[in-house]
C-alpha cells in the first residue's frame, strides 16, 4: 500500500502528488481514467504556480464526491448535435471528468469539419479552464474555454455581485516550443486567491474587492458573504464574464447567474450546475502549415525580443512563467504552500488514503 508524506517543506515530486490525487480518487468510487484525467489536471496547475486551481481542490471535491452532489460514477453524454457543435450534460460528475469529455469531443468535430463549439451543462467545478485549451493545443489546435459560477463578481457601478468570476482561457500551439497560454478570470482576481490570501493572514489591495456599498475595499474577511470580487479591467472584464456567461449557461440551456450553486459552500449532497463552452479550431485545416509555423515563430520572437522596461529581465508571452515554473517543477518538485499541504493532509483523512 502506498503511503505519501506532504507535511514540512519538503519539495514534492509532481509524479508522486498526480499519484496521491489519483489513488484518493479511485477510493471515492471514480473509475481509473476519470481519477487520471483529474489527477493531471490538478497537478498541472500546481506544477504551474497556480495553486488556487490546483490539488488544494481536491478535498471539497471529494466532499462533494461522498454526499452525492458530484457523481462519482457520473457519465456525461450528448443531448443534441450538429457536425461542428454539440450539448453535452455532465452528469453532475467532477467538472474535469465533463470537460475534458465536452474537449475531447469538441477536437473531434473540429479534425472534422474546421471549427467545432461544444456546450457543457450540469458539470461540477471545472478547476482550471488552461488545461482544457492546452489538451487542444497540444494536438496542434487552437483552444478557447470559457465556464460560469455563482455570482461573486460586481458589474460597474453595482452594489453586489452579478456575475461568476467567470474564466476564460486559450492556448495556441506554438512551433518547437511551449504553447501561449492564457488562463484568467475575468474579475479583477480569483475567489480563491482571496481566500488563501486570508488563511496566510495577509492583506489585500484595494484593487481586488468591492464592498457592501459599492466602493473598494481592503477587507477580505467580508468576502464572499457582504463583498464582490472587482470586474477585471472595469466594464472591459465584466463585458468578457458576461460573453463566458453566454457561451457556457445560456447557449447550452444550462444554469445560469444565481442559479448555480456553490461547490465549497452549499451541501455536499447539492449539485454545483456548473457550466462551461469549448471552442476548438483545426490550424493545419484552416492555416497552411508552413505559413503558420514562420508567423507564430515570428510573433513569438518579435514580443519576446521587445526591449524591457528598467526593472523588468524580458517581455513574457501568456504561459511563459507557468511553463518555466513547470519545467522546473518536474526537476526538483514542487515546493507546496503551507496551506495546500493541509489540504492534501484533509483529502487523504477524507479518502481513507495513509
């Protein structure tokens, strides 16, 4: 029987904390390949420095998993579709399990016919949008994914939230070399950034949320109950969370605003409706091969050789540190924050794992 050891400070070897997620999983009833596509998806972002989005998740997940909010034998199935589009119902299933489905459709239909859109309904937390747009990309398509959540973003000029902070993430291949890759929310920053901010006991800019009356705050203890997040970018952001609302509630008849449900705060028997949207194109189908590959080269060049500002080593393209932090993580492991590590500690309390 394998055992794991996430306590001290101790790098961990990215193989090892993709084994632990994927053996805690297996033992709240979700079948082998479904743990394994979870296991890397979580592990990805933690390679990645994105720990909000990470294995940090896995314990509310397996909450979910053992009251029967998410369905660990959830099988997601399509409702209706075209030759370039399809619904797809998540069957309350963990929403890595629904989304990587809803994906892998949506490269199907796109190998086929140029440019496919699949809809995913009635899915659980969809965790990090990047990793759906990097399994397109990593087959040499374009990606884009958009989802919804419960309303914890505030429109401009409101008093209360309106909006999930709603992610938007795509992924381009490019030649000989890592993918651009942009992975955002479309509040000013993540709930969850908020929340570890507020379990390390530091404090956050004015920037990141808007209070009971309308104005910004710096008191992350009223979020979520009597604060919003701050829309990214003002009425720029909020116009993009409401096309994510768009493209992953509305357009596949889904839940929408309100109407989802909190995965880490309503009971672990309640589904979540979570909702997202995947937009795969086909570049060797509509790009010739050969022209793509020297304009890709040469816009990746061009930013990357941009002279710096004073203070700064070099301009980044989206995905550039992720894949940097990655790279390095599978050399000499992942060095875990303190309150991840606790949660790992929880999830294998909760699974049964030693």
């Amino acid at each position: 029987m394998s055992s794991w050891n996430f306590a001290g400070d101790q790098p961990v070897h990215p193989s090892d904390l993709e084994a632990f997620v994927h053996t805690a999983l297996e033992r709240v009833g979700l079948s082998p390949d479904d743990a394994a596509t979870t296991a890397e998806a979580l592990t990805l972002a933690d390679t990645m420095g994105v720990h909000t989005h990470g294995t940090k998740l896995l314990a509310g997940y397996i909450r979910k998993l053992q009251g029967g909010g998410y369905r660990a034998k959830g099988a997601p199935k399509i409702l209706r579709e075209g030759p370039g589009w399809a619904v797809v119902d998540g069957d309350s299933a963990l929403g890595q399990v629904g989304s990587t489905f809803a994906t892998d459709l949506a490269i199907t239909k796109a190998k086929t016919v140029g440019i496919a859109y699949v809809g995913l309904k009635n899915t659980g937390h969809i965790g990090a949008a990047g990793y759906y747009a990097w399994r397109a990309a990593r087959q040499g398509l374009f990606g884009m994914v958009v989802g919804n959540d419960i309303p914890s973003v505030a429109a401009p000029g409101s008093r209360g939230a309106v909006l999930g902070s709603n992610p938007l993430a795509w992924a381009a291949p490019v030649p000989d070399a890592d993918p651009i890759l942009l992975d955002m929310a479309t509040a000013a920053v993540a709930g969850g950034k908020v929340y570890a901010a507020r379990q390390r006991g530091e404090s956050i800019p004015p920037t990141w949320l808007i209070g009971p009356d309308g104005l910004p705050t710096t008191d992350g203890t009223l979020y979520p109950q009597q604060a919003s997040l701050a829309p990214m970018a003002g009425h720029k952001g909020y116009g993009l969370g409401l096309l994510a609302e768009l493209l992953s509630g509305v357009l596949p008849g889904g839940a929408i605003t309100w109407q989802v449900g909190s995965w880490m705060f309503d009971p672990p028997s309640q589904p979540s409706l979570h909702n997202a949207g995947f937009i795969v194109a086909d570049i060797p189908a509509i790009a010739d091969p050969h022209e793509y590959r020297q304009a890709m080269t040469c816009l990746a060049n061009e930013i990357r050789q941009t002279p710096p500002a004073t203070g700064v080593d070099r301009v980044l393209l989206p995905g550039d540190r992720e894949w940097s932090l990655r790279a390095t993580a599978l050399e000499d492991g992942i060095r875990m924050p303190a309150d991840v590590r606790e949660k790992l500690a929880e999830a294998a309390q909760l699974a049964g794992v030693a």
